[in-house]
C-alpha cells in the first residue's frame, strides 16, 4: 500500500471502531480525538498488519499521533 492507500485505510478502521462517519475524520487530527481505547487501537494494528504483511508495534500509534504521520511512518517500514 503507498502513503494514501494507508490513510484510506486507517480512516475507514478509525471510523468503524470509533462509530463515526469516515468524512467527518481529518488525517491531520490527533488519534487521541477519536476516542479509541487501548484494546480498539491493538486491534488496528493486529488489522493492518494483516492488510500489509508487516508487523506493526501498537506503540505507533502514539508515537506518530496523526493520521497522516503514522501512514508515513508505516509505509516507511521494511
């Protein structure tokens, strides 16, 4: 998946866990603004790895707390 791809993604999984509408959420908010709990973003990540292949630390998500710096984060993984 490129950059833009990952955001498509992450967007649809936010707004299905979170129970808001996709267009609602904006890729340069902080994660935290969408009222995800611990377990809600583990299996986002457990999800996206699945998506791409790649193992992805559930840390990443705070690390890089935008929508826009965690796709740019994850698509620079090996």
């Amino acid at each position: 998946m490129n950059n833009q791809e990952i955001k498509n993604w992450l967007v649809q999984k936010i707004a299905e866990e979170s129970d808001i509408q996709p267009e609602t959420i904006k890729t340069d908010m902080p994660i935290e603004s969408f009222n995800l709990d611990s377990l809600s973003m583990i299996t986002l990540s457990y999800d996206l790895e699945n998506a791409l292949g790649k193992e992805i630390d559930p840390t990443v998500f705070w690390q890089h707390n935008t929508i826009d710096k965690l796709a740019e984060a994850i698509e620079t993984l090996p």
